[in-house]
C-alpha cells in the first residue's frame, strides 16, 4: 500500500523550505557592467558619488530672470528686461545678470548666474535683440531644479536586494556609476528521469514520450533570472540517478528532479534525494491540484525539488515553489509581482476543500469585462496549457467558483 | 512666439501611427531553435505533425482492466484479477488481456492491449503475485487518456503572431517540433541629441549633463523584444544630426531621437525628420504629461519618434507608443499586458481635464489594501522614477484623483 500522504499547502511549505535556509549565507556576488544589468538584483546599497543636478538647471526653455523683476508683470503691463546674452548649452555661465536684466535659457541648461527663477518663452513677447517683455510673474524656484534637487552625494539610491529596471540603470549612470555589484545568478541543475522518456530530438516508439520538462522548466528558470544545468535523462535505475544527482548537485545551487514524484513503486526520487546528504526529504506532497507528489529538499543547505512527471504540475509546482526560491537565493528581496487580469468566470469549477487548485482558462474580450473559460480536462496534459492564457486559483478553503464570479487571472 | 501645438491623446497617436504603416509588408523571419525562442513571435501557424499522446496512457500507477470486469467492486465484495504481468515503459506492450485479467501499469505508460480503463493502486489491495482485489469500479476510460486527447497531426497548435511562452516550447517539442520561423526582432536606432549631453563614463564639467535616455531607452527597446542600436550623441547641429540619424535610419527599423523635441528655438528635430524624407512629421504634441512635445513621424513606411529630453518623459513616451510599435514591427498580435496592481491612492493628485497625467507611485502594504503614495515633484527627475514602484494614469477627462480612491498601478 502507497504511504500516508502529510500534504502542506503550497505556501506554507514555502515558508518551511526557505526558513529552513540560512539566510546569513553570503551569497556569491560579480561586478558587471550596467548594460547587461537588467533584471540583476544588488548584491550591496549603492551610494550616489555625486549631487544631481549639479548646478541649478531650467526645466523650460525662457529667459533666466531674477523673480523679483518679474512681479506684478501681466500682458497689459509686461515686465521689460534687457536681454544680455544667452547662456550655452553644456558650459559655465559668462552671464552674470543685474537688476532688469535676462539672459536666454534651454531646457535642461544652466541658469545665468545670480538668476533664481526661469519665464517660459511661452509667457514672454520678444520686443527686439535687447528687449523682452514678460507678460506674467514667476515665483523664485519656477521652472527650475536646485542643485541635488534629484539626489545628494551620500544618498543610498539603490537598496540591497533590488532588481535594476530600466530607470535604475538611468539613475545610476547619471551619477557616474557604470558598473555594480550583483548577486549571482542561481543555477539550478535539472534531472528527468524514466525508462520512457527519450530526448526531444528524438523520434519515439510506441510507449515512449519526449522530455518536455526540461525545456519548459528550462525557460521559466531563465525567466526567473536563474541559470538552467539540464542534466539530461536518467533511466529508472537508483544508482544512475545517484551519480547524476550528486554531479549536479555539486555545480549548482538548486536541484530539480522531474517525475517520479509520485507515490509509485517507482518511486525512488525521495530516496535518491535522502542519499544525497543531510537533511534529505522535508516535505512530501502538497494539498495542490495539480501538483499533489512534488516533494521538497534540502542537501547542504542546496534546495532540492522532486517535480511531477506532467508539464502541468511540473510548471504549476515551479511557479509556486521554486521560482521563489530562485529569488530568494539571488539575493533579490522584492521579487516582481506576476502579471494578472481581473475576469469573470464564464463556467463553474468544482473542487475539494482543503486543497488549492489551479485551473488554466482562456480570456476573452466581452463587451462589459473580460471573460475566463476555465479549460477542463480529466488530466494534465502540456496543450491545457499552451491553448491557456492564464491560470485561476481555487482557494483551500473553498468548494469551488461559479459562473460570473470575478477572478483574479494570473497570466502564464 | 512658438508654434501651435496641436496635441493628441497618446492612444489617438498610437493608432493613427499604426494606421499609417502598411501592415501587408512582409516582416522579415528567420528560423531559430527553440532553445532560444522564448519570447520570441512566431511568423507563420504552427501544424503539428503527430498525434499525441501516439498510444493510450495511464495517468495513475495501478493496473490496466477491462472496465467492466470491476463493475459492482466494492472493499466488501472486490473483484478477483489475475495479474499476468507488468507493461514495461518505454516499450511496446507484450501483454493482452483477456477476460478476468490485469498487468500492472505505471503514471505515463501504455495501457496493456485491449485494456480500457486502469485502477489506481489505491483502489486495489494485491493478494499475492497473481491475484489483485480491486476494491471499487472504474467506467471506461477512467485514469487513462486516449490517443489524440492532447493534440491531433494537423491541429494548429501555435497560431502566427503569439510570442512563444515556456509551455509552447514544451508542446511544440512534444510533437518533435525543435525550431520555429519568427520575426525578426526590429531594430531600433536611438540618437541622442544635444551639446550639453556627455556620454555616461565621461565626468561632467559645470553645465554638461551625462547621457542617460540612451540607456534608459536601450534597457526599454531589450525588455520589448527589440535590439537597441544606439548611434550616439549629436551636437546641437542640423547637418551632424541629420546625416547621424540617415546612417541610423538606414540599419533599423525605427528610429529614435532623445531630446531635441520640445517647442524651443533648438528643437529642430522636426525639421531633420521632414529631411529624412516622405511623409514626415506626421503628429507633434501629446495631451500627455509628462510627455507633450513628443513627436511622430514616418520615413519610408518606418515608424521615426522624437522623445522629449527629460528622462521620466522618454519613459513614458516609449511606453506608450513606441513599445506597443516594436510589437507590432515583431509581428507580434497579443503583445503581454504590462504588470498592474490595484492599490488605494494616499494623496489627493491635481490635473487638467483634456491631458493624460501619469503620476509615479511608491506601494506600501496597509493591513487592508497597497497604498499608492504619489511621488509629486515639479519636474521630471531619473530619480522620482528611480524611487517610484510604479505609475497612476489621470485620465484625460478627470481633473484630478481623490485619497482613497481606488486606482490601478502599472508597475514600472
């Protein structure tokens, strides 16, 4: 008879995993050049070198002015001033202003010394080459930015742990930082295994099946900011799988079996995983359809996953479990958010208690909201998921959905 | 006195764009593995060559049965088999069932022949080698799935224009498919503009400000599934400009501008687009702030913009228009939904009804929803963007968002 079952929910077998891992670990960090930043996470706090902007800068293109001549100026009674110059683009001022006077100003350029504010040309009536009349009052400070207005030296501009977005890499280099510190990329070496399994370029016989797994949990580890290791395919045999799981486990950070999860007479992942090292196996099978036989691990503080032999549940057990865990061990602290729609259910969906499921729908566009045909099918197969948009969670605690209940859709 | 700006919400100039590019060109494709299709737009359908699963699987350990043979089954009054071995995986089955007999089948396997259904092994209790009691009925076609229940040869099973997605590579491979024709990802030239502009590892001397759109935008153009060409930086000069931006113009498939596009006695980025040749500047000026001297153009069927020179603009820009056009040039039909959480305002925000506001946020987790506190500076900083977890869209016919309200963020 099958052993008992001591299922976890999805999240809290996550949080037993990563508490179980000691986070005072440094992780191994690189130096790399900002330009292939995108995506890393910050291995330390980045302090700004510099104060932006360095000198005060007009944010319109107008006339540098002091405010005070500008007061009470309106189009019935301008302000005249005497232009004296203009200040050039991208070099000191050579123009001082006095009492009365005004100096041509861009965008983004310097403001003419002794000036505290900008007119916008737009408020303006040019009267000849000397002569400008402002037609409306600026306040002192209008249209301009104080030096380190934008950042001051000393200031942490980018946390530990944060992954660089494209206005990060803007707001490092315009401080002068080219190169960071980022925490190394995870690599998660993955295992699939079974006499039935033969590679993806190979054609099968009757009775055998193509690897699929490693290739769609290859590509969410990359999307995940990890680095896949496929191990290849082990036959059904423990000491083959032994030897390639201890090779793999020694170049990477994260192991990952495919099939053989399941309660089988098979089932030799959880030994395999237990032989490794200390502590082997803590957690065997999840309340989460699909998904129920994934079992989770740790050798030498290394993560290990026993993933499901189906693609469903070997993507669904991935996304709840080890892409987490991929961005815990990057050192990244606020992982991003998984995209989602909100939708209303377009059919019922049974289900237990006490178990999370997971169902792929299709959206489609109504006239009033966004529709999420739930896609039902009595297994797991990999076209469930390539014919869905997304995926919808049944709560734990619930016994199902009903039609035109809203659903938060998490896109897959 | 500056020209009149005839400006036009960002969605208008989207369409009016895409309206105008002839979308019965030919993008070019090229055939790639699928180890690095990942993201990627497929150029034509994809037909599937085989039907799957090729022979009827088991979705549970158990045995292989005659339905019919477990009818009336119960833990009281099982029903009596004689197991007359195993089906091995990977090989064709050497076993035929007749009457009152079973083989032992494994999760992914064949089903013995002429067998119709499978009892878990959870339903049966084994007697000794031979003999299994099967403990409660099965109906025909219970744990197994039938061939062509995955997918049929014929069936369309990616269509033209979806970007490739981890579960795609797994059903495409499933079927022995191993490359793909996509589209070619465009090429996007991007040239910065201006004499107080330095390249981003020069130090800066009093007035001169380090390039940072370029990176910005190039970090933008990656995420979108384009490759960046950055040209450089052009002096304040029409003939350097114009000759920079044909060289740039004649290896991409959209160019760029960075600076330049505001109404301003320097702005003569319109001016070098109408040079480029025909049709020209075709919009210029959006009801967007940040983001109203934007300009659009068309050179030769390519699509030509003109961002304004402050960073928070350019993003805000590209992200409305010219993200949207890579997709388009990628061939791509369903471009991904941007991330967005729904979080409640903290602050009160102004705007002018008529104009498209984003207003950067900063998230903050409350015990009953995500606060959006609004980043409120009076010009456009690299590091309210830098600070900010995401952007609030004011839209065109409100004058302004209330604390409390309940808004979408799109997370930037």
């Amino acid at each position: 008879m099958p052993e008992f079952f001591n299922v976890m929910p999805p999240q809290q077998a996550l949080q037993t995993l990563l508490a179980r891992l000691d986070v005072s670990l440094p992780r191994a960090s690189e130096c790399i050049s900002l330009t292939v930043s995108l995506g890393r996470a910050t291995s330390t706090d980045i302090i700004s070198p510099e104060t932006l902007p360095a000198f005060p800068r007009s944010t319109v293109d107008g006339f540098s002015v002091n405010a005070i001549d500008t007061f009470g100026a309106t189009p019935g009674l301008p302000s005249y001033l005497e232009v004296i110059g203009e200040v050039s683009m991208g070099k000191p001022p050579s123009i001082s202003l006095n009492t009365g006077q005004t100096a041509v100003t861009y965008t983004g350029g310097m403001l003419a010394d002794r000036a505290d504010a900008v007119v916008m040309i737009e408020d303006t009536q040019q009267i000849d080459e000397h002569t400008v009349e402002v037609l409306r009052p600026v306040a002192i400070g209008e249209n301009m930015v104080h030096p380190g207005e934008d950042v001051h030296a000393g200031d942490t501009i980018i946390a530990q742990g944060k992954i660089i977005r494209p206005q990060d890499i803007g707001a490092l280099q315009s401080v002068g930082i080219n190169h960071i510190r980022a925490t190394k990329k995870p690599r998660v070496a993955l295992l699939s295994m079974g006499d039935e399994v033969i590679s993806s370029d190979q054609t099968p016989i009757v009775g055998q099946i193509r690897d699929i797994n490693t290739h769609t949990i290859s590509a969410m580890i990359s999307q995940s900011g990890g680095i896949p290791i496929p191990l290849g395919i082990a036959r059904d045999d423990f000491d083959e799988q032994l030897k390639m799981a201890k090779s793999g486990l020694s170049e990477a950070d994260i192991l990952v079996f495919s099939a053989g999860s399941s309660v089988s007479i098979r089932d030799i992942t959880a030994d395999i995983i237990n032989a490794l090292g200390d502590p082997g196996v803590i957690i065997h099978g999840l309340s989460l359809k699909p998904g129920k036989p994934a079992i989770i691990g740790i050798i030498d503080q290394k993560p290990v996953f026993g993933l499901p032999g189906n693609p469903v549940s070997a993507m669904i057990v991935f996304d709840l479990l080890i892409r987490p865990t991929i961005y815990q061990l990057a050192g990244c602290k606020f992982p991003p958010e998984p995209s989602t729609v909100i939708a209303q259910l377009g059919a019922n969906i049974p289900s237990a208690p006490g178990r999370e499921d997971y169902v792929p729908v299709k959206l489609e566009n109504s006239d009033v909201s966004i529709i999420a045909h739930p896609i039902l099918g009595k297994s797991n197969l990999i076209y469930t998921l390539a014919r869905a948009d997304g995926l919808i969670q049944v709560p734990i605690d619930k016994s199902g959905l009903y039609e035109g209940d809203f659903v938060k859709v998490r896109l897959f």
